[in-house]
C-alpha cells in the first residue's frame, strides 16, 4: 500500500516495538491514531496536546506542513467496549481507516499452576480475541474498500519455548486465523502477519525474564521490516531473515533454542 497521506492506527504505540513504527511513519505525512493504555502519560503525547491546545482552531490546521497528525488516546484493548471505542474515536478523527496495525500485547514467563480461567483468558483478550475481533471490524468498516491489516504475531507463534507457553499459544492461534481468514477478503485488502524472534524492548522485563532468549533485534530493525513489508503488501513479514530460512528449511534446527531454555527454566523452576 502507499502509506503517503494514509488513516492509520497504531496499538502499543507507547513503548518498543510500536513506538518505532510510529516514529517511521511519521516521514509519510499520514494521520495516525496511536494508542495505548498510557500513552496519553508519554512525552510525545503531552507536546502534541499542548501543541493542539496553542493552536487556535480546535482541529489541525491541514495545510500546514509541519503538523504532525497524531492523536494520542488511552484504551484498553483487551476490553471489548474499548476496542469500539478506539474504532469510533479513530473515524471520528480520521472519517476512515487504511491501515489498522495491531501490535499491542504481553508475555508471561511463568509455570502455569494452579489454574485460573482470568489469568488464561486476561492474555488470550489482549494477543488473540481483540486482534481478531480488531480484524473483522475493519472488514466491516471498509466493507469493498481497500485497506491493510496488520497482526503482530511472533516466532513463538511457530514453536513454544518453555515458561512462555500461554503466550506462544496467544501468538499460535494468531497465526492459525490470518492463514484462513485472508482468504475472505478482496485482492485489495490484505491480511499481515509479522513474525519478529526475540527484540530488545522491555517486554520480557515487564514479563519477569531477566534473560531474553537470543539473538536478538532491535526494535527500530523490526519496525523498518514492517513498514516496508506494509508497502509491499507481505502477507508474512519476516524481521528476522534467518529466523525466515530456517523454519521454512529446516524447522528441527529451531529446536535448537528450546532445548536451551529448558535448563534455564529448570532452574527457575528450583
Ligand atoms: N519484544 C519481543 O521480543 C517480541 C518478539 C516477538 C513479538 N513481539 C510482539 O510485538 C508486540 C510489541 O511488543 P514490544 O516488544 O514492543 O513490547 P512492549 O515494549 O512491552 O510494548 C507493548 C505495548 O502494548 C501496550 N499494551 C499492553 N497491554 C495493553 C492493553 N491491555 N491495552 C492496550 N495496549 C496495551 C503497551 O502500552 P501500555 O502499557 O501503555 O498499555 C505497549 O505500548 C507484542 O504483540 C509482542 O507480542 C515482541
């Protein structure tokens, strides 16, 4: 798709990898809704706000070339009712959307005991339900119009490391559902799944994982991948090229890296 002037939302755009997006998107002259559950709290945001609060007309001035097009607003997406509401707040901003890229989600790090339906269903709500659920809503938005949708999945969506495994299930299902469900759209409007291994943000840190599997790749690597995948309309975005060669070739090596998180989990585990 041609990004230049495009209707765009970003989720996670507080922090890592979504963060990096928007910063490259903002070369592109587009209107971007950017969220997250704090966002509002960011630096970014308050300039914006203070910016718009200067401004003497209450909407930006669109002929000015140094605006910058961006709405800074909490939600959170794993409530349904938030979802709708980031869908009305973007159309009431933006009158439509383009390119909707759902890259907010969680990890947890952990034995999965004793069991808890909440905890199980609190990361499914965030990772998976509110990205499919995010998917078909744009479908009915841009009903036979032309528009990209872009899910964040993961290499553990692939295969499942130990302590991570609600998550990579999360990331699994996502990647079951865009390899169906692009199936039922028009030939201009694409489904995309980006599939990043390991990235320096401080996702696992927040997850309690103070040693992240490796390699690993910046984020700001990760967000070029997905901006130029978006361009080209990949419907598999790849950060990691090797990370590519050797699922597709040789998957057994991937289980490589598993065998050595086990001893780490292990020790965790003590
Ligand atoms: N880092 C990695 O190694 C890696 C690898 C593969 C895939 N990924 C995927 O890449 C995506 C971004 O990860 P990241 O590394 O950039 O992590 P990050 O730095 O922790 O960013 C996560 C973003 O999601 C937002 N978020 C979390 N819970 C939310 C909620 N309930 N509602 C709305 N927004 C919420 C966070 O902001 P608030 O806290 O303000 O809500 C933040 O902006 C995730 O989907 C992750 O699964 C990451």
């Amino acid at each position: 798709m041609n990004l230049k002037g495009a209707k765009i939302v970003v989720t996670g755009a507080s922090s890592g990898i979504g963060k990096e997006v928007l910063e490259r998107l903002k070369a592109y002259d587009c209107t971007i809704v950017a969220t997250s559950r704090t966002i509002e709290e960011t630096a970014e945001a308050k300039v914006a706000e203070s910016d718009a609060a200067k401004s003497s007309v209450a909407e930006p001035n669109l002929s000015d070339p140094n605006r910058e097009n961006i709405y800074y607003k909490n939600f959170d997406l794993s409530e349904k009712s938030d979802i709708d509401k980031l869908f009305d707040y973007a159309l009431e901003k933006m009158g439509s959307i383009d390119l909707f890229i759902a890259n907010a989600g969680f990890m947890y790090y952990e034995t999965i005991y004793p069991a808890d339906f909440e905890h199980i269903d609190q990361i499914f709500r965030l990772n998976t339900t509110g990205v499919i659920y995010s998917a078909v809503k744009m479908k009915e938005i841009c009903k036979e119009n032309p528009y990209n949708f872009v899910a964040v999945s993961s290499g553990f969506g692939f295969l499942s490391y130990p302590g991570y495994a609600l998550y990579c299930s999360t990331k699994a299902a996502l990647r079951g559902f865009g390899q169906g469900y692009k199936y039922e759209l028009l030939p201009n409007q694409h489904y995309q799944s980006v599939y990043p291994i390991a990235v320096k943000t401080d996702f696992f840190r927040k997850a309690g994982c103070d040693a992240p599997p490796k390699p690993q790749q910046s984020a700001e690597h990760v967000a070029k991948t997905i901006i130029r995948g978006i361009e080209k309309n990949q419907a598999e975005i790849y950060p990691s090229k090797s990370f590519w060669f050797l699922k597709t070739f040789f998957p057994y090596l991937l289980n490589l890296g598993v065998l050595m998180e086990k001893g780490k989990f292990r020790k965790k585990l003590k």
